[in-house]
C-alpha cells in the first residue's frame, strides 16, 4: 500500500539518442519501483532529437507493477544544455505542498526505499533545501556481484568546502523546486555549487539510496564551475589546472594584498634527536618558518615560561631580531594562558598557533592559510601533519561520544587518507591551527578552563556555534614531532568539563558516519582509510540520524 505525501519528489533522468537503452531501462524501472503516490517520473528529451523520443516513447509504454498512482511524463526542451531546462523540469505542482527534484542519470538505479529515506532528510527540518545520501558502487557489469559484497560509498555531512574541490554528494541530490528553478547549470557540480550558495540547511541521510556507476557526470569535478563559483564569491583562490583531475579540483592562493601574520609558538626549550641529530624543537620550527616565509609583515611571537633558559630566549630573538618577540610568562604552564599572552603582543591581522615541535614542509603554507580566512565564512584553519616516519599524525579531528580522536592517526600519508583535497572537519589540532585576530577576540581566545587538553577543540566548537567553518586543508602539510614539548596525556577534570560544556556537539560529529571505521590505527597499521567501507551491509543497521548542517 503506497502512502499519500505532501512532498512531492520527482525524478528526472534525461535522454539523448545514443543514451544506452539498458542502462536507462534499469533507471527507469527503479525509479518506478521507489515512486509513492504523489512523486513522479520525468523523462527529458531534445524536441527534435527522433531517436531519443523514440526511446522515451517505448519507455513509458512498458508496464509496472512497482508505478502505482505516481506518474512518468515527457518534458521536452529546445535544448538539454541550454537556459531554461531546470524551469521546465522543476515547476511546482499546485496538488503538492512542496516539491524536490532530483537529477539522475541513466544507469543509476535507486533503491526502493531511497525516496522514502530522501523525504527523511526533507522533514528533519523545515529549511533543509538539499538532501543526499549514500550510494553503492555499481560493479563492472553491473550483475557481476552480489548486492550485499558491493563497495558502499559512505558521506560525510554537508561540507561547502569539500564540495569545491570533490563532488562528494553521491548520484542522488535532492533540491527544493523553488531554490532551484531559475538556474541554469552546466553540470551536476555547477547545480550543486549554484545551490549551495542560496540554500538554507543541507541535510545528509546516512543510507543507500541508490547504486550508480563510478564515472558518471554526478561524481565528476567541472572546473569550470568552480572557477565560475570563486568569482561570484570574490575567494582569494584559483583552481590549479595542473593538479586537477576528474574527481579532484585543487585549490591554489591568488592573494593580492597578503594579510599581516603573527605565529605564537609555546617552548619550554625541549631537544629531540631528528634525523640522527638532537635538535633544539623550536629553532628548528623558528628555521623553517624563516625560510618559507621571508616576507617582513610575518612576525613570531615566542612564549616561553620561568623553566625556559633566558640565554635560549636570547639566542631566539637573534635569529632574527626584527621579526622575533619573547615573551615570558611565568605562571605555571596554562597552553590556553600561554598562547592568549602571545596574542595580547601580536600585531598580525592572522594569528597562527605553531606548536615548537612543529616543522613547515609546503613552501605556501601560509599563503594557503590566508586565502582561506579572506572567506568570511571560514572560522579556523587546519593543516595536514605527519609524523618523522611519514605516517599521517593529524587530518582532522572526529568526534565520537564525548571522545575526540584525530582522523587517519597512524595512516600512510596516501590518497587513501585524504579524502578530498579540503574537507569541513569539527576540529584541528592547536599543533597548526589559524585563525584571524578579529574572530579569535569574538571568541574570547582559548578557554584557559582547559589548560591542557581539549582547548583547541573547544575554540574549534565555538567558531562553529558562531556559524563559521574549520576547514582541513590536505595541501598544508607540516611535520609534527608529537609529545615532545611536554608529557602527553587526557587529565579526567578536562574530559568531564569538556563534555558537560559540549554535550550536544561533543556526541555528534557532522562529518563522522555511522558506518566509518575507527580513525585510529594500531602502529604500523597498513595502509586504510576512514572512508573506507565495508564490503557487507550484514550486521547491525546504521542508525537513522539526520544530521543537518
């Protein structure tokens, strides 16, 4: 028995002459199969295109069991690749409350209950205006597996940074018909990228909604679009065309007036031995930063406390006279103090946190940093950290109940570990963390109620609770020679305190999945992923959470 509903989602799968038939039969007949009553079935063709109204034709001729009251209907246009298609297609039904369209292409099949799981996304919340979901990877031929040993393709929850540069979103995408009808993409990334910029929430439902082929347009990156979508932005930012490829678009700096920079860095003048030689940790993280950044508006602003030598504090500031600040801080060690003392003293509209065991390994470092905070919309900046060995340290903090871990920890430093070139994560390490000097004093600074742990992530939570993103960028790598500033450890006051402060969010991680596997490596782990998925959906169901971003 097929329900009435008030929010009517229609289908639409275009069709030229030389669309393969069995592909697009297998589309349709899914589609009909996941119609309820009210839904409906477009095919969109070319007017003068014979062959392809002729498939269309015989398509709709064809009976289904699975139809029911919902319908199938030819629309026809001028041209598929010309203005004016979306509002042909997504014309609201004066029988139907609310109406959602989604784009699929041929050799796509849902799944029977894919737009019933979508219609959970829709009424989470009364401003979603884009949903999405998960996707199985169809197998080559397509019958040549079982349903149950196929890849499941499992997404995180909405991230705008993400999606410049990897059309994450999955062969299903839902858009609300008013929000898009004016629109006149030239691709499934320019219809999201479009969308992106005027909808209101984005909902993510963590279900299979459909199987789909590994290269069709809705997975593949238009750079094009991208470009198109930075201007109308007015981002300090280009697509750099000699990494692209079709499934990444990686972003470079266009910086024109580079913004002022103050980098804090917290030593207690701890050595370590590092290639086969002790090593003073903050010289050499002073060294790199020199050499990558000889520009004059970067200063460094050194906090060191009563157990710091004053000869090293001395021999700091000779490095470079000019640029080099010491300031003591003599209160017992408070990483929140210390770095919010180091700040009182800055002058840079962009503060960077730099951990003294921390070595600069990309040339543009900050030049990535500054061009993500020219976006208004960007709250904090994180980095790509590796271990000396090469193993991945730190791609990004998830959240699991009241625990926080760091993404990949123990990965090989691989594509396998990086998901897409930026990601939308709910936290960075304060090892290398960025932020502008205007919203870290909105803020209030670091929580200095943490003076150990989690204050990183607490400023992290409150730049998101104040509507901002943190963003990860994977093409800002540093080396991180972890745990040698001071004794590494969870103190139980700091985890209680954390959780009480951030309960809601502290419980659920918008970019986690229900599905994902640990993020932590065992050490020496083989190479693996977070994003990499089960092989079975046998086992206990995915819970049915909506996460709406």
């Amino acid at each position: 028995m097929t329900r009435a509903v008030t929010t009517q989602i229609r289908i639409v799968i275009g069709v030229v002459g030389d669309t393969d038939t069995t592909a697009l039969t297998q589309s349709v007949d899914a589609a009909r199969e996941a119609l309820r009553s009210g839904d409906e079935l477009v095919l969109l063709a070319e007017r003068a295109d014979v062959e392809a109204l002729d498939v269309v034709a015989r398509q709709m001729a064809r009976p289904s069991s699975g139809l029911g009251s919902a319908s199938v209907r030819l629309v026809t246009v001028a041209d598929l690749g010309a203005p004016g298609v979306l509002s042909a297609v997504a014309t609201a039904d004066a029988s139907a409350a609310e109406v959602f369209v989604a784009m699929v292409d041929p050799g796509v099949r849902l799944l029977p209950t894919a737009l019933d799981d979508l219609r959970i996304g829709i009424d989470a919340d009364a401003s979603v205006d884009m949903v999405y979901g998960d996707s199985f990877a169809m197998a080559t031929p397509p019958d040549s597996i079982r349903r149950s040993e196929q890849t499941v393709e499992l997404r995180p929850g909405w991230s705008p940074d993400r999606l410049r540069t990897n059309l994450y979103l999955g062969p299903v995408v839902a858009y609300r018909a008013s929000v898009i009808t004016d629109l006149n993409p030239t691709s499934a990334h320019d219809l999201a990228l479009l969308a992106s910029e005027r909808v209101r929430a984005v909902a993510h439902v963590p279900a299979v909604l459909a199987e789909a082929p590994p290269d069709i347009g809705s997975a593949l990156v238009d750079v094009d679009a991208v470009r198109r979508s930075l201007d109308r932005q007015q981002l300090a930012m280009t697509v750099d065309a000699t990494l692209a490829s079709s499934h990444r678009a990686v972003l470079a700096p266009a910086i024109s007036d580079p913004a002022s920079v103050s980098i804090v860095i917290l030593t207690a003048g701890a050595t370590r031995e590092v290639g086969g030689r002790t090593v003073l940790l903050v010289a050499n993280a002073i060294a790199s930063i020199l050499v990558s950044s000889p520009d004059a508006n970067v200063e460094i602003i050194v906090v060191v406390g009563a157990e710091t030598p004053d000869e090293l504090a001395r021999q700091l500031k000779a490095l470079d006279p000019s640029r080099i600040w010491i300031v003591k801080d003599e209160r017992p060690f408070n990483f929140s103090e210390r770095n919010n003392a180091g700040v009182q003293v800055a002058a840079g509209d962009l503060l960077v946190f730099f951990n003294d065991d921390a070595e600069v390994m990309t040339a543009d470092w900050l030049d990535r940093i500054r061009m993500h905070l020219a976006d208004p919309g960007i709250g904090v900046v994180g980095a790509r950290l590796l271990f000396g060995d090469g193993r991945v340290q730190h791609a990004g903090l998830v959240v699991r109940n009241g625990w926080v871990e760091h993404r990949f920890g123990g990965y090989r430093n691989d594509d396998s570990t990086r998901p897409a070139p930026l990601e939308n994560v709910s936290a960075v390490t304060g090892a290398v963390l960025a932020m502008t000097r205007a919203h870290f004093d909105e803020l209030g600074g670091f929580p200095e109620e943490f003076p150990l742990n989690f204050n990183d992530v607490d400023l992290c939570f409150a730049s998101r609770a104040s509507g901002r993103r943190v963003v990860l960028d994977h093409n800002l790598v540093l080396l991180h020679h972890e745990t040698s500033s001071r004794k590494a450890g969870i103190a139980d006051d700091e985890q209680a305190r954390f959780v009480e402060k951030w309960t809601e969010r502290g419980f659920g991680d918008p970019y986690d999945h229900p599905g994902y596997l640990p993020v932590r490596a065992e050490p020496l782990a083989p190479p693996a992923a977070l994003s990499r998925l089960r092989r079975t959906l046998h086992g206990p169901a995915a819970p049915r959470v909506i996460r709406v971003r």
